[in-house]
C-alpha cells in the first residue's frame, strides 16, 4: 500500500489533503474539468479535492452569481440568462476563463466545475491550456431533480449544502446538512435556495446540457482524456473514488 492509498483509507479530509500535497511532484500541474448535469454534485467534489492540490476551484456560474449579488456590469447582463437556465454567450464566458487564467493561483492547475458548457468554449479553451483529465459524473434525471431542488446553498460564501435524503435504487445520498439549520458553517452566511433551482427551470437546464453540453463529452472522449464516474453515493464515498481516479490519471 502506498502513502497515498493508507492515506485514502482513512476517515476526513485532511488526511486525503496531506497525502495529495505529498505524492505530488511540485512541477506537475493538473488541469481538470468536473464536468456532468446540474445537480450531479460538480461543485461539491471540487470543493472538497481542490485544496489537496493547492489548486483553485473555477466555477463560471459561481463567478456569475456573485457578480450578481455585487451588481456589476457583468451581473446586470447575465441575470435574466441564469433565472431562466439560458447560457451566457461563449464570448463572455471566454473573456472571463483568460483573466482568471492569468491569476498566479492558476500555475499548478485547476478544476473548472461548470465549463466548457459548448463546443465552441471547449475550442476556444483548447487554444490557452492544455486540459490533463475531465471527470465526467453521471446521475439518473430523476435524482438530479430531487438533488437539486433540495440544494441548499449560502447566500455569502456560496457553500453548498443539501437536504434531500436519497435511497433507492442502489443509491444512498446521506443530506447534507449545515450544523444550525438554516446556517452556513463556515461564514455564519443564511442559507437559501438558488433561484434557478426550481423545477420548470432545472428541466430547462437539463434540456439546455443535452443539447449543448452534452456533445463535449464525445469531443473529450475522442481525445482519450475524460474518465466516467457513477454518483451513486455522498461525499464520504465519491470523493476517495474521484481521487483514487484522479491518483491513476496522475501516475500515468
Ligand atoms: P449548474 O451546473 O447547476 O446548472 P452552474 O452554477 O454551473 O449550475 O451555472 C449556473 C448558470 O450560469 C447556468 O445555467 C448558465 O446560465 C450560467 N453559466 C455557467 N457557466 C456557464 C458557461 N460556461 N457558459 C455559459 N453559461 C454558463
Ligand atoms: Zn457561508
């Protein structure tokens, strides 16, 4: 057993995050896309693999909700396209992945959770970094729905919780649950529902990712670098499992 597999065995988080730091060659960057339907928990499991890398977690659609919440110029154009599940133009969307590309947190990788979201951002992408790995995570509709709505996230920091219970179907999805209800744990943020997170909304956003998203998975899979994931389970389980995929992808 190597340091890293003891290390994964264990229980919580900074055991899984020491061992990553470790086994890591400091020269090696890892730039991954977590790429699946809304719902399929993307933002979750960057959250939580990110900092065992040191790299930073890049979420377009949290980057939109907080210019948004600030009112910027960027926030006015986009609100009405995130209310109702619509993309934002893949020129906008570019401009703002090369500015934050630039910052120094970026040199030893990143995980993108939420981009590419067209054929178009995924050429355009290709053009100014080169992508190691895209972890692909699946999930049946009907769970993505439920998970979904029962999302829970800070109006603050943006921490995502949730408060669905799900098993069925070979499926065991404990909730996640602040530890004050209706609280955020780490900011003391209120808790509350996005509002795209309604269901005609969510069924407008699943129909916008088969159309427009879905086709990238035949673009990475073309070129041998995306890697499926079942979501069958909550973080205590899935994230070793993302990991152990990631420690393979690392070694090869
Ligand atoms: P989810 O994956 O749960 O749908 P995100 O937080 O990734 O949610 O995105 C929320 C919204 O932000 C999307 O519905 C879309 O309006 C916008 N958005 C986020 N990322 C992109 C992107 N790469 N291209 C176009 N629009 C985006
Ligand atoms: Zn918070």
């Amino acid at each position: 057993m190597t340091f890293f597999e003891s290390h994964l065995s264990c229980k919580g988080k900074r055991n899984i995050i020491f061992s990553l730091t470790k086994t890591k060659d400091d020269n090696m960057s890892m730039n991954m896309i977590f790429f699946g339907p809304p719902g399929s928990g993307k933002g979750t499991y960057s959250d939580r693999i990110c900092p065992g890398f040191g790299i930073p977690h890049i979420s377009t659609g949290d980057i939109f909700r907080h210019a948004i919440a600030e009112k910027t110029e960027l926030g006015k154009k986009v609100e009405s396209l995130l209310k109702t599940g619509k993309l934002v133009d893949d020129k906008t969307v570019m401009n703002i992945i090369k500015e934050r590309l630039k910052k120094p947190d970026c040199k030893k990788g990143f995980v993108f959770d939420g981009f590419p979201r067209t054929l178009e951002q995924a050429k355009e992408l290709e053009k100014i970094a080169k992508i190691d790995l895209v972890i692909n995570l699946n999930l049946a509709d009907e769970i993505l729905i439920e998970k979904a709505l029962a999302r829970r996230i800070c109006e603050k920091c943006g921490n995502v919780y949730n408060i669905a219970d799900i098993k069925r179907n070979g499926i065991s999805m404990p909730p996640l649950l602040p530890k004050k209800t209706g609280i955020c744990d780490k900011c003391s943020g209120k808790l509350i529902q996005r509002k795209d997170d309604n269901e005609q909304t969510l069924k407008d956003r699943l129909d916008v990712y088969r159309e427009q998203t879905m086709p990238l998975i035949e673009y990475y899979k073309k070129r041998g670098m995306i890697k499926n994931v079942d979501v069958v389970a909550g973080p205590e389980i899935m994230v070793p499992k993302i990991l152990a995929v990631i420690k393979k992808e690392l070694k090869a």
